[in-house]
C-alpha cells in the first residue's frame, strides 16, 4: 500500500485506488418515470405561471432572462433592435398564446386523486404567490372556493366519495383565507371591503345551496364532512355582522369533531372557532356564535364560563375535575335507561356520591335535559330585529313569544336582550324571559350568578328556569347542594325550594 | 425600451432546458444525498427556483447549465444543514476491499457510502470538481466555466481535492 502511494505521491488524480473508489460513486439508480413526469408537468406549469401565458399584462414585462443593468447598453442597442424586438414579441406571444398552458388546460379539469391533479394545485399555488394585494387575494380564495365546490360535485358524479372529505376540507379552508384577506382589506380600504363582502355573501348562500343540494346524494360519513363545510360556509359571510352573533352560557352534552351541543344546542365547531382551554362533556362554557341563515349556530369562541366570585361556591369550583367524568357517565345511563324514571337519576346519584357531592348536581342536570326532551333550554344574548303580537327576531334568531313569556323592561327594536327560551319539539323556540340587557331585573341577576359559578348551580338554574319541568331535577339535587342550588332557584320559573327540602 | 437590451426566453426554450439538463442535475444530486426522493425534490426545487429567478430579472445571464449546478448544489448545502453528514468512518477494514464475513455488494455498497461522506467533508467548489470531472465527464474547459475560474485555478482545485479524499479515504489504515 505505502508503495503506491509513495508512487503517487504527487499525484493523487492518478492514483488508481482512488479512481476506483470515486468511481463507486458513478452508478445513480434509474428515476421513477412517475416522478420525472409529474415533476416536468409541474416544472411546465409553473413556466405558464411564472414567465406568463400573456394573458395578464404585469407579467409580459417578466418573460425575459433578465433586466438590462446599464442603459448605456440599451441606448447603443436600440434603434437597430426596436423593429425585431418588436416582431420577436409578437411571434412570442403567438406562440404562448398557442401552446403553453395547454399542460395546466389540461389539468384544469382534473379532480381530486387524478394524476394531473397536483399540477392543479401547483398552477393555483404560484398563482396565490403572484398576488400581493389582498383585493386580488380574496377575489382568487374565492375562485378557488367555487374550484374545489365544481370539484366536489364531480367526485360525486363519479362517485369518488373517499375524496369528498379533503376537497370539502379544502373549500372550507379557501373560504376562510376569503375571510382573513378581507379583513386585511377592510383596514385599508373599508369600502372595497364591504362591497366584496356583498359579493361573498351572495356567492356563499349560493355554495350552502350547491352543497345542501348534493347532500342527498351521499353516504352518511361523507355527509358529515360536507355538512360541516357548509357551516364553514355559512359562517364565513357573518364574519362582521355582529347583529348576528349570540352569546349564552351552558353545559357540553356532547362532543363530536365537527359540533357540540352545549344547552342543548347543537353548535358547530369549524376551524375557525377559538376554543380556550380544554373542555370535556359536563363543563360549562360560554359561548360566542354566529347565527347561519337556517339557524344554524357556529362557534366563534368557547370559552370557561367564569366564576362570578361567590364565596358560598368554592368547594363546587374545586370539584370541577371529577365533575367531567361523571357526567359523562351519567349521560350515558340515562339515554340507555329510561328518561322518566326517576329512580334512575337517584341512583346514578347515589353512586356518584360516593365521591363527590358536585356530581350528583351534573347528574340531575342532564336528567333535567333529559326529561325535557325537546324543550332544551337555550339563553342568548342579541339584538331585537323584528316585534311581532306572537313572534320576535333577536339576532337571526326567531323566537315565539305568548302570553307567559315574561317581558322585563320596554323592549324595543335595536335593544339589546338576554332571552331565556325553551326548544319546543316542533323546532321552535318558545321565549320564557326576554329582558334588556342592562338594568334586569333581580332575578334575572341571581340566575346570571349561578349559572357562572359552577357547573352544578348551572344545571340547576336552567331547571328553574324553565318553569314547571323541573320537579325532577331537584329530587335528587337536593341532596347535596345545599345553598348553592337554593340562591338559583329563584329564577322565573321558580319552584326548587320544596324539591331541595327533601 | 427592454426590448433592445434583453433577450426574450420563449417556453420551448425552458423546456428544451429541462429535458437537456434534469438528469445529470437528478446524478449529481444523487451522488451527494445518496437518496432518490431527496434527489427527485432537489432537481424540482432547483427548476423552480431558476424559474423565480428568470421571472423576477436575475436569472443567469449566459451559462444557466451553471446557474443549475450551483442551485442543486445550494440545495444539497441546506440539506446537510439541517441533516447531520454521514459519518465518515464505518468501517475501517473495508475500503481495501478486504471482505471477510460479509458478501461483496454490502461491502462495496458501505465504501461507495464511505466515499459520499468523504466527497461530502470537501469543500463546495471540490466536490463540484470532483463531481463534474471524474463522474461527468467534463472536460476542464467546462468545469471551470461551471465554477468561474481559469482552467489553472481548477486543475488545482482538483488535485487539492483529490488529496484531500485520499487523505480521507485510503490513509486512514496506515495510522
């Protein structure tokens, strides 16, 4: 070994060991003809992009290797050059005109899953990386929205379904980055702000029908998927209409990704929806929602319904961990046994107690729901829009109002009202209490304590104030919760007292 | 007025350029990363990035096949930044080709590993010599227009480089 390389001593290049041992290097694995062609389809989209099919005037001044440096240059060159120059443009864009783009053409028409498909997505990409303006921006998310929306109903014309669910995910996702570029927009320029805001709304009611309409056509678990974008949807035009939105407080009777029902209203959960903290069935939360134009709710915030500060309701506030589990349980047996039995509730009672007294209170909360089936309790704040002999409209919301709702204060349109209404099994809304916002009445206050001390005085609260249905709820609640449930009781529909005497 | 001073680039030509150079650009980044996928991203990334460039006025003026190899090196500088070298010395009683228990391929497979790794330890304008001369094929006239240099400059270069490997690569043993 010494002696060869003292032979090469001076001259490494020859040394044929290492000739040979660079040469190991030579041999490269044959490419994967896939990935050569997906990748040149890609590279040719993007020179359709990048250097320009001509079709927008910005980008005529970019088909060029590079910009001249030195004027001197230009001036020297120009009289003999304008006239070629010239007609080398126009044979350019000829040629442009002609045969570029018919890659990304093609692909245009791909659907999710389709081997040209990432061309498409790659020709929108460069496309969203050339704007810079968030006018442009919106108009483009918006475009795309209605892509991916064609998309959609062709995969379900080809009965495509597994690719149903991204490609809704991906509307929803085009029609909140509409969203956030509009807010962008609007610090600048309001005014354009607004009129394409207009213009989101239109073309969104007619997306929520395109996809409402295709949904009969789906098998349940993709139906979800579009559902769920169609919420996105909705909610998406209200992003500034504060008329619409609601506020109410209650407790999480069930979780899925897509929504929560939360006072047994079903509110959608979307991506944009900040939810602050971690929650699990039994908690109770506040709730910010916007109001779709079916009614629907879809979350803007959730966040931990916060303690008022009553001293009386310590031991509850620290029971709260146990609480979640319990009344998961518990929601469980009551929908496996039987709602009217009130025996049932006891006995769920009875077990939890064992642990903790705060449970049983989440127990008879659910019971109470339970019992009132269809009359699930519901409270928000909101604007009154409209006044009617038997019906109001509070923030998109119409309520019914008869002769046993209790109206506090002199309501008018525009105030601002908490309603506490009840959901009647034929889907509306019997109002029991509408109040102005400010200056309520005691009561009204004494409720607004309990339902933000804690879980358990919630649940009770809600009981009371319903009126009447609760004589259950408080068989067994009053086992345990002492005061804490007697300072909500009096709430309108009043009532707990004799039950918490037990 | 740009018309006069600037050449316009039709799309036949950025074709042409990618059909000419995407595979020696897929090789060269191969023989560094040692990875298919890696190389496949890396010949990608490049094209695009010259297209960036071409758009916005500061692509290459004359010798784009350089301004490629450069970027695809760039590319594979970054990787190694973010993804520890592979290591140098597997195993010392291989190189000379002395196999023992195991078989020849899995031999030889470790020393090509073990030349990567030491190609990768020179510096960017060796490993482009390096690259270029002995599994390219270049004539010394081309590697120098690809690093900018004279053809002097570069044949030293290479004979540093070529040093430094052996240094690496069949010292080692004798210590």
């Amino acid at each position: 070994m010494n002696e060869i390389n003292d032979k090469n001593q001076n001259n490494p290049e020859k040394d044929p060991r290492l000739l040979k041992l660079i040469g190991l290097l030579r041999p490269t694995p044959p490419r994967d003809p896939q990935t050569v062609k997906q990748n040149r389809a890609r590279y040719m989209a993007q020179v359709d992009v990048l250097i320009g099919t001509g079709e927008d005037p910005s980008q005529k001044k970019k088909v060029y290797w590079f910009q001249p440096k030195e004027k001197t240059n230009m001036n020297r060159l120009k009289p003999r050059f304008a006239l070629t120059a010239l007609f080398v443009m126009a044979t350019l864009l000829v040629f442009l005109f002609g045969s570029a783009g018919l890659t990304v053409y093609a692909a245009q028409s791909s659907l999710p899953g389709d081997a040209l498909y990432p061309v498409k997505t790659t020709f929108e990409q460069t496309r969203l990386s050339l704007t810079s303006d968030a006018d442009q921006e919106a108009q483009l998310h918006l475009s795309l929205a209605q892509q991916r929306l064609d998309e959609i109903q062709g995969l379900i014309k080809e009965g495509r379904f597994d690719q149903v669910g991204n490609t809704s995910a991906e509307f929803e996702r085009q029609i909140q980055q509409v969203v956030e570029a509009l807010k962008r927009l609007a610090e600048k320029d309001p005014a354009r702000a607004g009129e394409l805001t207009t213009q989101l709304m239109t073309e969104l009611s007619t997306y929520t029908k395109a996809l409402t309409g295709m949904l009969s056509s789906l098998p349940e678990d993709v139906k979800v998927e579009v559902e769920h974008a169609i919420a996105g949807s909705e909610s998406a035009g209200l992003w500034e209409d504060e008329a619409k939105q609601v506020e109410f407080t209650g407790e999480i009777s069930s979780m899925t990704a897509e929504s929560w029902t939360i006072s047994g209203r079903q509110v959608m959960i979307v991506s944009q929806t900040e939810i602050k903290g971690s929650f699990g069935m039994g908690d109770m939360v506040k709730v910010h929602a916007m109001v779709g134009p079916n009614g629907v709710l879809t979350a803007l915030e959730i966040d931990p319904s916060v303690p008022v500060g009553n001293s009386n309701d310590n031991q509850n506030v620290n029971a709260n961990s146990n609480e979640n589990e319990n009344a998961n349980t518990n929601v469980n047996e009551n929908i496996n046994e039987n709602v009217n039995e009130n025996e049932n509730s006891n006995d769920n009672g009875n077990a939890n107690l064992n642990e903790n007294e705060n449970e049983n209170e989440n127990a008879n909360a659910n019971e109470n729901e339970s019992e009132l089936t269809n009359q699930d309790k519901f409270e928000f704040k909101g604007t009154v829009q409209t006044i009617l002999p038997d019906m109001w409209v509070i923030s998109g919301i119409t309520v019914s109002v008869s002769s046993t709702t209790v109206l506090n204060g002199d309501i008018a349109v525009g105030d601002s009202v908490e309603v506490y209404t009840a959901n009647l099994s034929d889907g509306t809304m019997q109002a029991l209490v509408i109040k102005l916002e400010d200056g309520g009445s005691n009561n009204a206050n004494e409720n607004d304590h309990g339902s933000s001390i804690g879980n358990d005085n919630q649940s009770n609260d809600n009981g009371s104030e319903i009126g009447g249905t609760d004589g259950n709820s408080n068989d067994s609640g009053g086992e345990h919760d002492g005061g804490s449930s007697n300072d909500n009781s009096g709430g309108p529909g009043g009532g707990n007292e004799n039950d918490h005497d037990d | 007025m740009i018309f006069t001073a600037v050449r316009p680039i039709s799309q036949q030509v950025l074709a042409d350029l990618y059909e000419e150079h995407s595979p020696g650009l897929f090789r060269y980044a191969y023989r560094l990363l040692g990875d298919q996928d890696l190389a496949e991203e890396c010949v990608s990334e490049t094209f695009s990035r010259f297209l960036h460039a071409v758009r916005d006025g500061r692509g290459p003026k004359d010798n784009s096949r350089a301004y490629l190899y450069r970027t695809v090196h760039n590319w594979v500088i970054d990787h190694y930044r973010r993804e520890p070298l592979p290591p140098l010395s597997l195993d010392d009683d291989l190189h000379t080709g002395e196999q023992e228990n195991v078989s020849q391929s899995v031999a030889k497979g470790m020393l090509r590993e073990k030349v990567r790794a030491a190609l990768l330890r020179l510096s960017a304008e060796q490993q482009q010599v390096i690259q270029l001369r002995f599994l390219e094929d270049w004539s010394h006239e081309e590697v120098a227009a690809q690093l900018g240099k004279s053809i002097e400059a570069t044949r030293a270069l290479q004979h540093r480089a070529m040093e430094a490997l052996r240094r690496m690569l069949l010292e080692t043993e004798e210590e």
